[in-house]
C-alpha cells in the first residue's frame, strides 16, 4: 500500500511516501493535520492526535525517514544527524516505528529553512 503524502510549510511542499505499517495506516486515517512544529539537531517532530504502539522499533534513522515515536505522540522528519547521535546520521532519543520516507527532490535544502514555531501540515497528496 505505500500512499503518497505532502508535507507544507512556508509555502513549501515535500513530497514523501507512506510505507504499509499499521501506523502508517493509522496516520492516513487522520490526516489533515496541522501543528506547531519543533527542531531537535536535525529532526523535526510534532504532536499529532494520534496514538499508536511501537512497531519495529528503531532510533538509528537513514536522511528522509519519517517515523511516529509513540512515547510523545509525534511525527518526526529525520534530516541530518540528531544530538543523540554521534554526529554523522539521526538517531531518535528513543525508538520509533518507521512510517515512509521523503521522496521529492531538493527537499533538504528546503527543510533546513523551517524554524521552531513554523506551522507544519501532513496531507494526503491529491
């Protein structure tokens, strides 16, 4: 099932694939969402109104994954290394369930003008 999806900011648009995870499912079913998003290194993470156990957890991430990390209810965007990694690729600070990834070309340097407080939205991609 991979479903395509659009993450907006700033007038910008990424382009990123849902995989077929329970979670990824689940995400799917609420989507639009909208929220405040918040910086951590190289992540960005946000709570959506979702609540979903822990499937295949990992914290070691690969640049373009998105994952939910169930202990805070968030959506993450892994984009370069993290502070609890050792400096050369993202790790969650604690393990998260892989959802998708970010498909669209040029992304990173887009995302790296999002700041802290801009508002963030997950769309299905029509």
């Amino acid at each position: 099932m991979s479903k395509a999806i659009e993450i907006v900011f700033n007038e910008t648009v990424i382009e990123a694939t849902l995989n077929d995870t329970k979670t990824a499912k689940k995400l799917l079913k609420i989507l639009p969402v909208k929220s405040e998003i918040n910086l951590w290194g190289n992540e960005i993470y946000f709570e959506i109104p979702m609540e979903a156990d822990l499937e295949n957890g990992k914290e070691l991430m690969d640049i373009g994954n998105i994952a939910f990390w169930p202990s805070g209810n968030a959506f993450c965007i892994f984009f370069g290394p993290t502070p609890a990694g050792d400096g050369t690729q993202p790790r969650a600070i604690s393990p998260v369930t892989v959802i998708g990834k970010i498909t669209g070309e040029n992304w990173i340097d887009k995302i790296k003008k999002i700041k802290s407080e801009d508002i963030i939205e997950i769309r299905i991609k029509k």
